[in-house]
C-alpha cells in the first residue's frame, strides 16, 4: 500500500514547481471558470443565477445525496465533470481527468 505521502504527490500539484505551460493551463481553467461566475442564466424557477452556481448546486447534498456515498460516488462525479467541460469556454487544455 501506498504511504500518505506518495498519495499527496499523486493528487496535488505544487504551484510553485509547475513549468510554463502548465501555468498557462492552470490560468485559463481559473479564468474559464471566472467566466461562468459572470454568465446568468435561468434556473428551474426562474431565477437568474450564473453558470458556476448552476453546477455547484448540483454538488449540493440536498441535490445529489447519493454522491458521496456508497457505488454511486464514481458515476455521478464523472458526469458532474462531463457537464462542468461541456459548458462553453471551460477547457483545460490538455490536461486529462479520468475517473
């Protein structure tokens, strides 16, 4: 089994260390996802909200309260990501994410 701390370099990037172009890439999801906190759209009842709140409403537990438990955790959080990449102006480059 892997020690913590072989588990940290595994899922966390330091920001310090990371060369240019991932830099870059770093710098247009944040500025993607900026974007979306600009952009209003309607939601179900009607309300203008923006694009970031409609997709972290749906990592609400009241929303999805099956998301962090049990055999649904990877499905859902493949699909949360599906829709997240999916919104326009939200890319990140090269950079892959699997579940």
């Amino acid at each position: 089994m892997k020690q913590a701390n072989e588990w940290d370099e595994a899922v966390a990037i330091n920001a310090a260390a990371v060369d240019d172009v991932v830099r870059v890439r770093i710098t247009e999801f944040h500025d993607a996802l900026n974007a979306m906190q600009r952009t209003m759209e309607r939601d179900n009842n009607n309300n203008m909200v923006s694009q970031y709140r409609l997709i972290t409403s749906m990592h609400q537990f009241s929303e999805a309260p099956g998301a962090h438990n049990g055999p649904a955790f990877l499905p859902w959080h493949r699909e949360y990501l599906r829709r997240l990449v999916a919104i326009e102006g939200v890319t990140v480059g090269e950079l892959v994410v699997t579940l």
